[in-house]
C-alpha cells in the first residue's frame, strides 16, 4: 500500500495541504514586495468567490451570477458592525457577513428550485444588475463620513492582513472539502446530474439545491467582507453585475469545483489584468480573454481544470465489471404473500394509453419479471409505482398501505428504483455514491461486500472512470444497500457483456435472502427472466398479456404468439 493510499494518511491530508499552504502563506507575507501582497489580498477574495462558485455552478450545475451581490452583502454587514461597533470585532463580523449572505442565497435559491438553465441566468443576472443600481444609491454603511473598517488587532498591516486572509482561504477550504465529502456535497453532485435520480434515492431535491446556494453565498459574503478589511471602505463598483459574470466565466473556466483550480483561477482573475495594464493594454481586454477560454468550456470542450487532471491521471484506465468470480449459493427463500401490490394503473400520454388498468404483485422475498417488447410500457410502470407520473390512475400499496406523494416521499416509505438511463454522477467515488444512495450508516466492510458481490470497482474508484455496465450495477448495489422492502429494476443488465447477464442473473437470484429486499425486475434477456424470476408479468401495448408463476407465462399461447416471435420461447 502506496503511503497516500493509508487510511490514516488519507485522512490527514487535507489538514497537511492546509499547514502547507498556511505555511506558503507566511512566506509570502514576510518576502513579497509590498504591492504584490496587496494583489495576493485581492488573489485570496477571489478565491474565496470562486470556491463558492465552484459549489453552486461546478459540483450542484445551478447557473449562479450574482456572486458579486452576495459578496456586497458580507461587505455591507461588516462596515454596517464596523459603524454600529458591533462586539467581536472583525472576525465576527466577517461570519456574520457570511450568514447574512447565506440568507440572501437561501431567497434566490428558491426561484431555482422552479427554474434552469438560461432562465435562472437571466434571474441571478437581473438580480446583481438590481442590486448593484440600489448599492450606487445607498452606499456603504460609513461611506460618507470615510470611516474605514477597523482589521483585526493582530493582522492590522498589510503584511500581516494577507496573511489573515490566506488563513480565511484555509478555513474556507477545509469547509468545502469536507461539505463535499457528506451528505451535502454527495446530494449536489447527484442533483446536478439528475433530479430525477436526486430523488429516487429519497433525498430532497429542493434541500440539495437550497443548501448549495446557501454555502456557496456564504463563501461570497466571506470575500466580499474580507475586501472591506482589506481596502477599508467598500464601494458599489467592485460588486457589478458585470463583475459577477465575468467570475462566473472564469470559474467554468478553470473548474473551479476543484479547490486548487479555484485558487488558480483566482491568481488569474488578478494577473491577467495585471499584466494588461504592465503592457499598456486597456483591463477589459480581460473580461475578453476569460470570455473566450469561457466559451471553450461551455461549449464542452472542457475547462482548464479537467484538463490537467486528464494529464496526470492518463495512466488510469476505465473500470467495468468482473463478474466472473464463483459466489457461494444461498438457498433462495420461498415467495410469500404480495409486498407490492398495484391495480387499475392507467397511464396515457396525449393519445397513446401507455398503459391501461395494469395490476401486478411482488411477492415478499421473490422476483418478479416484467417482459415485453420495446414501447410495451414497462418503464412507464416503473415510473408510475415510484412516484414520478402523479397523474397516474390506480392504486398503489406497501406492506397493505397505500404508496402515495412524491417520489422522494415513496423513497423514503421503502421503495426504490433504478433507471434505464444512466443516473449515477461521475463526479462521486463508488463509496460515496453508495454510501449516500443507501441513506443509512454503513460499514465500510458492508459497502466493500455489496460491491464485490457484484463485481464492481472498488469504492474508492471515481465513477468517471467506471464503465457504463458497471455504473448501473454501482446504481443497484446503492439501492440494494438501502434495504427497502422493494426494489424496481430497469433493464439493470442492458450495459453488460452477454457472458456477464447469466453471472449478474446468479447474483440477483440471492437478493431476497442475502439483502432482505424484493425485486420487480424488468429485463429483455430470457435466459437471465428464466433463471431469476418465481413469477412474470407480460406487457403488450400496456396491456396485461400474461401473469403468473413463470413456466405457466412462458408456456401460454398468448403469449408465445404476441411476443417476439414464437421461436425464442422453444
Ligand atoms: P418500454 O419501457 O416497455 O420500452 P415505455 O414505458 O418507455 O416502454 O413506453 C411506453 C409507451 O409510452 C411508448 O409508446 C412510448 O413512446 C410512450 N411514452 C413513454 N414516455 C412518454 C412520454 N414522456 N411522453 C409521451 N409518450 C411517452
Ligand atoms: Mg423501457
């Protein structure tokens, strides 16, 4: 074992990246030229914005641009205690100033939990011109009689002020760190990638969102309060809207998601200008060279960040499934009574009846098979049991009580879900994703043993470089470890190697007994139905063809004359 891959040394690394850049920090602050610590102050206020950034827009995909206004709010709280002598002094209001804007990201927060995309651009964009017109008019609490904000006592010269804010950047960055590694920082990266995967897994898609906008403000509302200290008397023309998305430019820019490459991006931010302004060439041009490398990176060619990520892990290769390993068998447990019951389920898009007054039953610790040609509706089924097609006809019930509400809520009562398409974010580990799709306590061993059991890649594995086969059984192995009482699965075999399909078949057969959960499986390949499934369902036009205990199903006439070709059930 590599000394970076111990457990203990893992754990301790973010604090010695943290004593070290402390340390680089000092240095600085004592051999710099006087000028060039000031710029490394406004380098540090960068940072700090961007980071926030990189939680909203990088890890939770919200398009947010009006960082700049919430960096107005933590500078307004702090001259507003500096005025008022608020108890404390400047660390206080410093933290104040990151709740306060907190606050403000919790309101703007919520329009996003209804818009996307271009639309919520346009509102966080209005929302920084706003508040930048109503900054001009109202100035800086203490602007107008010039009562500059009092530093620290310790850190009141600039030397030493610099210094005070790389420990700030410190603090900050250890948050981020670790909200990313949690619940949080897992739920953001899983709602930007799907919100519909966001909430089969029973987690809240509004919190997700609300808490990253809430810490990524607070992080702006810090900068813009450590600006206050740094130049005394805040002024409306560092908070413009066109300030605030030109750092957004520069945040996709640099993936500013990844804590070093937000503080690249910010040595950027005040070098680029710098430079500039040494050449004689007028500071826009600036906001020119972010906006084109900004558009490198919107357009999906990737950003700067990711690409030296790429470099350095080159040698890495793509995991996928090894599900070649023999498994003890375990006696499988005779079926009981129904756990899931469904009746009358109709579901009609526009004209067509996707389905029409469809019952079926899983049986408490057995496998039910859902088979039908392509179009027959069996995702449409799976979408009305979990919640997400509300205007479902027909009932539903868990354990005898009836299944109703949001798919989180139907998550949470004991039924879970996997999808057809990929919902799994590549920018987990396997553990992580896991850990925070089961939404329970795990061991580290339990976790290793699921995924061994399945063949996947080990948890500490990026899902970046797990193959798509391997994701959806990651996707499976998360909601297995859930414990529900059911689980619906969608075509969970589609990405897997032919010889894999028997392997995975062996594997699920043993879900009820080694995980306590029932399955309603949906999958094409007979081979894997026939070994797997106690009783089957057949769909057709979303009609209820067949159902049964399966050699009766397969045998039917009905069956063999309506379903792919009667030459593949002989
Ligand atoms: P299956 O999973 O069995 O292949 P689906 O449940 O995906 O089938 O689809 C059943 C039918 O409903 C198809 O005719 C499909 O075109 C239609 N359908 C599914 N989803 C939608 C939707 N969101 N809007 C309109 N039609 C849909
Ligand atoms: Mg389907």
């Amino acid at each position: 074992m590599r000394l970076a891959e111990h457990p203990v040394a893992r754990a301790g690394l973010p604090f010695l990246v943290a004593a070290a850049a402390i340390a680089v920090g000092y240095a600085l602050s004592v051999g710099l030229a006087g000028y060039f610590v000031y710029l490394g102050v406004s380098a540090v206020v960068a940072a700090i914005a961007l980071l926030g950034l990189g939680v909203v827009t990088g890890t939770a995909g919200m398009i947010s641009l009006c960082q700049l206004t919430f960096a107005a709010v933590g500078a307004f709280v702090v001259s507003a205690c500096n005025v008022a002598g608020v108890p404390g002094g400047f660390v206080t209001w410093l933290l104040l100033g990151g709740l306060a804007a907190a606050i403000a990201g919790v309101l703007v927060g919520l329009p996003a939990l209804r818009l996307r995309g271009i639309t919520l651009a346009v509102v966080t964009l209005g929302l920084a011109a706003a508040a930048d017109l109503t900054l001009v008019q109202i100035q800086f609490p203490g602007a107008t009689e010039g009562l500059s904000v009092e530093r620290p006592e310790a850190f009141s010269d600039d030397r030493s002020y610099f210094l005070f804010a790389v420990l700030v950047l410190v603090a900050c960055g250890l948050l981020v760190h670790f909200l990313r590694r949690g619940r949080w920082g897992s739920s953001w990266h899983l709602v930007a990638f799907s919100e519909r995967g966001t909430a089969a897994v029973g987690a809240g898609v509004r919190t997700s969102k609300l808490t990253a906008f809430a810490v990524s403000a607070a992080l702006g509302g810090i900068s813009g309060g450590l600006l206050t200290g740094q130049v005394g008397l805040a002024f409306p023309a560092s908070f413009t809207a066109i300030q605030s998305l030109a750092l957004y430019v520069l945040a996709i820019m640099s993936g500013a998601h990844l804590i070093d490459m937000a503080v690249f991006g910010a040595l950027l931010w005040v070098a680029v200008p710098e430079l500039l302004k040494r050449w004689g060439v007028p500071q826009d041009w600036g906001f020119v060279v972010f906006g084109v490398l900004g558009v490198q990176a919107l357009t999906g060619r990737g950003n700067l960040g990711t690409a030296v990520r790429n470099l350095w892990y080159r040698r890495g290769t793509t995991a996928g499934v090894g599900l070649t390993a023999e498994v003890a068998d375990v006696e499988p447990l005779p079926p009981g009574d129904p756990v899931l019951e469904v009746r009358g389920l109709s579901v009609s898009f526009g004209h067509v009846a996707a389905l029409s007054d469809v019952d079926i039953a899983v049986p408490e610790r057995g496998i039910l098979g859902v088979i039908g040609p392509n179009g027959a509706g069996k995702s449409t089924l799976v979408d009305a049991i979990s919640g997400f097609l509300p205007r479902a006809a027909g009932t539903v019930t868990l354990d005898g009580r009836p299944l109703t509400g949001s798919p989180t809520r139907r998550a949470r009562a004991g039924l879970r879900r996997t999808f057809q398409q990929d919902r799994v974010p590549p920018g987990l580990t396997v553990g992580a994703y896991v850990r925070f799709v089961a939404r329970r306590r795990l061991t580290a061993r339990e976790a290793a043993d699921a995924l061994e059991f399945f063949g996947c890649p080990p948890p500490r594995t990026p899902l970046s470089r797990v193959d798509a086969g391997a994701r959806r059984l990651v996707e499976v192995v998360g909601h297995l470890l859930a414990k529900p009482r059911v689980l619906l699965l969608d075509e969970p075999a589609a990405g897997l190697p032919h010889e894999e399909h028997v392997a995975f078949g062996r594997r699920l057969r043993q879900v009820p007994a080694r995980f306590g959960v029932s399955v309603l499986l949906i999958e094409h390949d007979l081979d894997l139905v026939r070994s797997v499934c106690d009783t089957l369902t057949v769909l057709d036009f979303g009609q209820v063809l067949a159902s049964g205990p399966q050699a009766d199903v397969l045998a039917d006439p009905a069956v063999l004359k309506a379903y792919m070709g009667e030459t593949e059930l002989l």
